[in-house]
C-alpha cells in the first residue's frame, strides 16, 4: 500500500506569523498550533497540509520546492499576495507566463496564469 501525503513542512524563523499569512493566502485554516508547530489545511480534516516549524537561521539560497498558485485573475492574485507582504523575486525564470513571488521569510512560490489564459503548450505549467 502505498504512502498517504500527509503535509510539507515549512522551515520558519516565525512559524505562526508565517502560517497565518499562509492561512490568509490560500483561504485554510489553522488546525494545530503548538509552540513548536502551526499546521495549515483548506478543511480540518482535508489533506494534505502545511506544517511550519521554528528554525534557527534566515532561508539562504532558492527553495528546491516551491508551491504553484493557480487564480482565476493572475494579475489581480499578484497583486493581493503584494499587498499582503510577498514581493517580486527573479531566480533567473526568465520571460515566462507564471510570477515568482517571495512570501515574508523570502520562500519562493509563482502564481500561475489561469488555465483559460494559459498560451503556453499542455505540457508545461
């Protein structure tokens, strides 16, 4: 039987501010907050979620995972992300149709264009 995903855990310098921001971001709700963890999910009992865990040192280098948004408006979402405290950030993306964004510890994630807005072939994001 094969592993269920459970959630991905997210390094923090402020676990609860950044799990609320987070929160805020997607439309979940906290459903855990401890000392030493905030666990983030859309339901209660909806996985998978995003678990953030209190870390000693600021993110240094590019994530290796990031997380893709999806809006029905990308330029009305980027602009709600900014205006919550995400900035613009270049990993070296290039021209391309997605946004990378930078939450308030600097974690990259892009905002995709909608799926009907898309120009780009099926096979990439």
């Amino acid at each position: 039987m094969p592993s269920r995903w459970e959630q991905v855990v997210v390094d923090a310098e402020d676990p609860a501010r950044l799990a609320r921001w987070w929160a805020e971001a997607l439309g979940y709700v906290i459903v855990n907050e401890a000392p030493d963890e905030v666990e983030i999910r859309r339901t209660p009992s909806e996985l998978p979620g995003l678990l953030f865990t209190p870390v000693p040192d600021a993110k240094q280098v590019k994530n290796r995972l990031h997380i893709d948004l999806r809006p029905d408006d990308q330029e009305a979402e980027v602009e709600r992300l900014v205006g919550m405290g995400a900035r613009s950030v270049d990993v070296g993306q290039g021209d391309v149709p997605w946004v990378v964004l930078a939450d308030p510890e600097g974690n990259e994630f892009c905002v995709l264009a909608s799926r009907t807005a898309r120009r780009v072939s099926p096979n990439s994001r």
